[in-house]
C-alpha cells in the first residue's frame, strides 16, 4: 500500500490494541507502523526484567516493584495489569502530552488495562486482534520455541479469557492472512485519522 501524499492529522487519536498472546498482534502492529506515518508507540513500565536485545526506553521502561507501586497510587499510570506476576502500566504523562500535541498514540495493553483506558478516555478506538482459532494460537506458541509447555498452557487459558472480551472493541481483526490483516488494520487506523473533526485545515481550504 501506497501512502504517497499522506498527511497527518491536526488532531492526534488513540489507539488501543488487544490480542492474546499468539495472535500475531505484534507483528501486526510492527507491519502498520511501517505503512502509516506518524504514529507513535506508547512504551510501557514493566516491573519484568530486561531481555538480551531489549534496550530501556525502547520496548519497556524497566522498574523494581515498590517504583511501579508508587507510580500507581500516584495516579502516573494511564492502566496498569498483572500479567504473569510481573507489572505492566502506561505511564499517563506521555501518552496526554502527545495527545494534547496533536501527535496519534497506540498502546499494546491487554483486556484489563483496555478497559481502564475506556473509562478515562472513552473516544480511544479499540481494535481486538483476533486469530483463527485456539489451535493456531498452540501452533503459533510452540513454533516459537521460547516457552515450556507449562507455561504455553498458562497462556492459552489466558488467550481464552482475552478473547471472550473481544465484544468490547470497537473494531475485530482476524489475522488469518497476515496482508489481509494488514490492510484491515491499517484501514481503520487511516480512517479514524481522516474524520472531519481531525482534519480542519481541509475544511478550512475547501468552505472558507
């Protein structure tokens, strides 16, 4: 898909987006982040420790649990989850600063930390990526090679609690095709980003 000529919104938007783990979402994501100019991705607090090739500041933001209490009960945080036993959280300041700016936002954020945004900022757009069924969420799993089957069975009971929300969302993505997927996603992002009230320097140069 060509973007020749795109420009970007006055008015910024934000995204949520959802998926069990093994639905794709994340390369999904990475695959929309290459077609659309201007978005922006919002990093995470995490109190999980760093990985070989994470860097800070880029994937997560690493911090020891009292810090993400604390950044909690202060209100820092736009959502915070348990997953696992570790802590995640969108740091608010951020993400409003960049909405206020203009600039459009996606967060990555489970069910939980979706449904906590909604409250706060109900014109979020939700999308839920969806796979084709629980055993290509398995397939996908295992293919990966990173997990035991312990835990790749932890994750599948979970992906059964994610996907039985996937009602709440404004917009479903069947990443059966990955292209397909694609396009989909990429679509109701650059629709949401071409609604009359993001874009009133058009308005302004066509009725004035």
């Amino acid at each position: 898909m060509s973007l020749a000529g795109w420009e970007t919104p006055e008015s910024g938007a934000l995204f949520v987006v959802s998926g069990a783990s093994g639905s794709g979402k994340t390369t999904l994501l990475h695959r929309v982040f290459q077609q659309v100019p201007g978005l922006e991705f919002s990093v995470s607090a995490t109190t999980r420790a760093i990985r070989p090739g994470e860097a800070e500041g880029v994937d997560y933001h690493y911090v020891d649990l009292p810090t993400f209490e604390k950044l909690r009960d202060e209100g820092a945080l736009l959502e915070h989850a348990n997953v696992y036993g570790r802590c995640y959280g969108t740091p608010r300041r951020p993400v409003e600063q960049a909405l206020a700016q203009g600039r459009s936002i996606v967060l990555d954020i489970d069910i939980v930390g979706a449904r906590q945004v909604r409250v706060s900022h109900p014109e979020a757009v939700s999308v839920f990526v969806l796979p084709p069924s629980i055993a290509a969420i398995q397939e996908r799993l295992f293919a990966r090679g990173t997990d035991s089957g312990e835990i790749i069975a932890r994750r599948i009971a979970d992906a059964r609690v994610q996907l039985s929300a996937c009602g709440e969302y404004d917009f479903l993505v069947m990443n059966d095709d990955l292209d397909t997927a694609t396009a989909v996603l990429t679509g109701i992002v650059l629709a949401e980003l071409s609604r009359v009230g993001r874009r009133k320097g058009w308005v302004g140069r066509f009725s004035g």
